[in-house]
DNA sequence: CAGTATCCCTCAAGATACTG
DNA sequence: CAGTATCTTGAGGGATACTG
C-alpha cells in the first residue's frame, strides 16, 4: 500500500506524487473529498468525468490508500469513497494550490468559490476577503462553510 | 498577466490551479527552478523532456507570470527563465506536495532525494532524517542542499 | 546553445451501451 | 445506483531535422 504500481520510481518525492496525483482528475476527487462528497454519482455529477474514467481513478487513490472504500450505511449494497490518513495529509496540498490560485489567477475582483473544508479545527488563513457575487458558483461549492 | 488564456474559468482555485500546472511537466520544471535552473538546457537535460514540449511549458510558465525570460549575464544572447513572485509563492506547493510524496509513496527504508531549496531563510522541516544510499539520485539532486 | 517546425504515436479521456 | 466493457477521438508528448 506504500507504492502503488502506477506511481513512477523516481527518487524525487515530488515527481512521484506528481505521476499519482497530477492528472487532470485526481486532486479534483480529492478536493471534493474533503468537501464530504464520498458517493460515485455524487463525484461523477460534481465533476462532469466520464463514469469509466472515474472508476479507475477512485480505483487507483484506493490503491494509493488515499482514499478507501465502505459499504454506504446501513445494509445498503453500494459503496462510498473517504479518505484515509494518508488522504487527509494531503490537505497542506490542496491548501497551497487553493491559496496560490486565488492570488495568482483571478481578476482583481473575480469571484472564485472558498472551499474551506470543515475538517479538523485547524484555522485556515485566508489571503482575502471574498467577492459579493455567488452567482457563478457551482453546487459543489455552494455546500461549503464561507469564512467571511 | 493574471490570468493567461489556457487556465480554465472554473471558479474553484484548485481546479484553475491544476489546469495551468497540474500536467506533466510544469510543476516539475517550477521544482528545478527553485532549485537555480535557470537554462533551457539545463532543465531539458535534467527533466529528459522533449525540447518543443519544454518550450511550450515555458512559454505557458511565462505567460501565467511564474517565470520571467531574461538575458543571461553579461552580453550573452541567450535567455534564463527565472521565478517571479507569483512563481516564489508556489513554494509551499511544492514543499507540501514533496512532504506528502516522502510520508505516502515510499517503501520504508527507500531512499528520496531531499530538494530543499536554498531560498529565503524559511526554517523547512523536513519529515524525517533521509537515507543513507545516494546511489539512485538524479543530477538534479546532487546538487541539493542535503540537511541531514 | 536555444529554440522552432513537422511528423508520428500512444494513451487519456469521452460517449455509449450494457449489467448486477 | 454503481459501476464495467467497448469503441473512438484528440490532445499530449516524443523524435528528429532544421535554424539563428
């Protein structure tokens, strides 16, 4: 479970987490993890990723240990995706992006969606104060605790 | 300049994110930058990419404000491609995604590249003291700073 | 050396149909 | 609903030749 076979054998961390997680979908399924989202359809409807694509990479984050599968509640036959340990510990990354992408590709006052995860109680240090506007938000972000 | 053509209009900063440096190369190619590449050469030798690709992620690296081209020193003809600010901010991308790839993806006693970058004075913690087998590490790493 | 211009090819991704 | 199977497409990437 430390190396999955699809993570490449270079001797930097960084290229090895780039060829797990630096495609186009992957950090996606993770960010809308930490927003709670843990049903395939809810993923797939969120996304817009095809059904197959998405199958094989909550397939591969499973193998990764970033994510594991259980049973949905209570006798129901399907499953639902959340994160592990391992999962949780990429929050620093997604932090980082987010906070770099707020600062670095909007316009001064463009609007961009918060997604603070209600995780642990850690603060989370926000650049800026957001914009009034909601109205281009995505349901995805909609579910999501605003800070200001 | 703060928003270049290629980067998605997704209102998540993630997502933007990921479209602009969340491919194969570009973060790989901001990673050596920190570490002082600064020549085309050195980058297409260290990374083994293909020399149009390189150029295109350059120019893409240029064209989001990461990277700016300058002359090289003193009467040279040729560019260097170093970090602009916005670019220095992806800092802590990088040392969270390399924190989480040394702690996640590696066998227990495997040896990783440390890459920590001589930058500003930022204290790095690292995760854990490296191993003890360089024999595996790229040029690019050699000439890291190691810490242990 | 630092690129650009072509050509080619593989694989990621999408669409769709099907199944328990 | 939660996938799997199959087919097709297109973009990303590699190799090579060429240029200032």
């Amino acid at each position: 479970m430390t190396k999955p076979d699809h993570v490449s054998h270079e001797p930097c961390p960084v290229a090895r987490a780039t060829s797990l997680i630096g495609d186009r979908w992957s950090l996606l399924i993770v960010r809308d993890a930490f927003d709670g989202i843990r049903r395939f359809s809810d993923f797939q409807r969120n996304l817009g990723v095809a059904r197959n694509i998405l199958s094989d990479r909550l397939r591969r984050l499973v193998d990764a240990g970033i994510l594991v599968p259980r049973a949905a509640a209570e006798g129901s036959a399907y499953q639902e995706y959340v994160l592990t340990d391992v999962g949780e510990d990429l929050f620093p990354v997604v932090l980082a992006l987010r906070q770099w992408g707020e600062r670095a590709l909007y316009a001064p006052g463009e609007a961009h969606s918060e997604l603070i995860e209600t995780r642990t109680g850690n603060p989370v240090p926000l650049m800026r104060p957001r914009s009034a506007d909601d109205s281009e938000l995505t349901p995805h972000d909609t579910r999501v605790r605003k800070l200001a």
